[in-house]
C-alpha cells in the first residue's frame, strides 16, 4: 500500500527535479519561463480542467455529510490563518491570501487520488474523488474573494480608486467572477445545471488540456526553484508545511469525528485527504499576484517531502481510532 504512495512521491519530486535542471540549464530561455509557464497554466489549462470538472459534478450523489466535515474545518482554519497574516507587518497585500491558500490547498489529484485507491481500494475512493469535484471550486474562491476585496482596499487607499465602500463591493466582486479560476468554476456550474451535454470535440480538447496541468505545474515547481532557490523562504515554508501536514488533520479529525460522528472508511478518508502536502495549484495563485511565490514553491517541495514522513502516521491513527 504506502509502496504505492512513495512511488507517486518519487515520480513527483523527480518531475520537480526535470524542471529544476531546465531551469538552471536554461533550456527554455533567459527571459522567466516560469512565469510564462505561470500565466499558460492560470490562463489555459487549469480553467479547462476546472470548467470540465464542475460541469460533470453530479451533485445528488455526493456525500454531504462526509464533505462537510472536510471543509468546514478546512475553510474555518485557511480563513483564520488569513486573520492571522493580514496582522504581519510589511507583508505584502496579497500575502495573506497566498499564505493561506498554501497551507490549505493539498495535491488531492496527482498524490491523493493515488493515495486513496492504494489506501481504501473502491468504497474510499468515491469519498476522496467527491472532496477532489469541490476542493478547487470551494477553497480558490473564497481566497480569489479576499484578495480581491484586500487588492481593492489597497486601491482606495492609493487614491487609484474611489474610497467608497459600494464601489470597491463592486469592483471586487466583478473582479472576483471575472476571474481565470472562478469564472470556468461558475460556467461549469452552469453548464451542470442546464443538462447540456458537452459537444464531444469540446470535450476532447478540454481533456487534453485537463491531462497537461499536472506535468505542466510540476515542470513549473522546478522552474520556479531554480529561479527563487530556498534562501531566505525555508523557515516560512517549514511553518506552513507544518500547518498543511499536523495541524490540519488533526483539526479535521476532531471535527469529523467528535463534531461530525464520522469513524471508519470515512473519517480515514477525510484525514488522509487533509493531510496531504500543498498543491500545485498554490503556486499558479501566487504567481498570478506576483506574491510570495519563492516560499510557495519552496513549501510544496518541504511538504511532499514531510508528507513521507508524516503519512504514515496519519494513516495508523485513523485505523487505530
């Protein structure tokens, strides 16, 4: 079982690694292909895959209850850690938002999808596919609302925007559909709740760019160390890597358990998806208000790592409960 883990961890990191060595030999040019690689993930293939995903959700089967006790405390936490930064001096505007969504945002596809058929074979895996329909829809728009909302705080302040608190509702709020992650979201829903069916070359096309955003990303996690390196982000990422892999479970399974009721296949479900390292999807949200983006890439490197470590131990808990 964790044979299978450990083999996508090695398969990640050395994915990561191919990118690290591009960069550093500078196969792909002298002028940021990290950020190109940035903007083609935000801008193409992740509102592809996001767009596609929302409109298959099939929302009579999922298991809400179960959901719940995943995202509630999940939210609760990346809102509080959110609080939390936007009292830290000096840091950027965007900052709490990008520290937030990095402790929070785990790589439930490409690790913990894996993860959950090796783990809890057929009757688990549905639970962690239902939490995978309605991670990125749930956790990137709430976070795509604060930035907003603190971006245009931040405008008025400058003068570069009226200080009037109608206006700046509205102008975060446009700027928070019109957005590459939430509007595919929002179109996807809406597609879903017509009942239209996908014309099939549409489709193709959205699969293949779907199947592009994991290699793409994980290419870009080396780029961006090659260009940002650990100096100076480490101590930042150990923190956030430690929230993501220990707090964050822990939390889920008092809630799940105590809050929500939940034990067994279930609760082990949740847990585990809860303790996955970050996402690459934290990154592409960095990147795209040119924020903290070393200690992004340097956190989603720190916590696959850990994840090695503290998996494990996770996984006896929540069979030992």
């Amino acid at each position: 079982m964790y044979s299978v883990i450990l083999l996508k961890l090695l398969a990640i990191l050395l994915m990561v690694a191919i990118g690290y060595g591009a960069g550093r030999m500078r196969w792909l040019g002298d002028h940021d292909p990290a950020r190109v690689l940035g903007y083609a993930a935000f801008y193409i293939f992740v509102p592809a895959l996001l767009f596609r995903t929302t409109s298959h959700i099939d929302f009579t089967t999922l298991p809400w209850g179960t959901l719940a006790a995943f995202f509630v405390p999940i939210v609760v936490l990346m809102v509080v850690l959110y609080a939390w930064q936007r009292r830290t001096p000096c840091l950027p505007t965007a900052g709490p938002s990008v520290r937030a969504i990095t402790a929070s945002f785990g790589n439930t596809v490409q690790l913990g999808i894996p993860m959950a058929a090796a783990m809890f074979g057929e009757q688990g895996l549905p639970i962690h596919v239902a939490i995978v329909s309605l991670h990125a829809l749930t956790l990137l728009t709430v976070l795509t609302a604060l930035v907003e909302l603190d971006l245009a705080r931040e405008r008025a302040r400058s003068g570069d925007a009226e200080a009037h608190i109608g206006r700046m509702l509205f102008d975060t709020a446009r700027k928070t559909i019109i957005h590459p992650v939430v509007l595919p979201i929002l179109a996807g829903l809406v597609w879903n709740a017509l009942g239209a069916p996908t014309p099939a070359l549409i489709d193709e096309v959205l699969v293949q760019f779907g199947n592009a955003v994991v290699p793409l990303c994980l290419v870009l996690i080396g780029l961006s160390l090659a260009q940002y390196g650990l100096q100076g982000a480490l101590a930042g990422a150990v923190r956030l890597s430690l929230w993501k892999l220990v707090l964050l479970p822990a939390v889920v399974l008092v809630v799940g358990h105590w809050g929500f009721g939940l034990s067994g296949l279930p609760l082990s479900v949740v847990v585990m998806a809860a303790a996955l390292p970050t996402g690459n999807n934290a990154l592409i949200f960095s990147q795209r208000y040119h924020c903290l983006e070393g200690e992004t890439t340097a956190t989603i490197t720190v916590s696959t790592f850990g994840f090695a470590l503290t998996a494990p131990v996770w996984l006896w808990i929540v069979t030992h409960l």
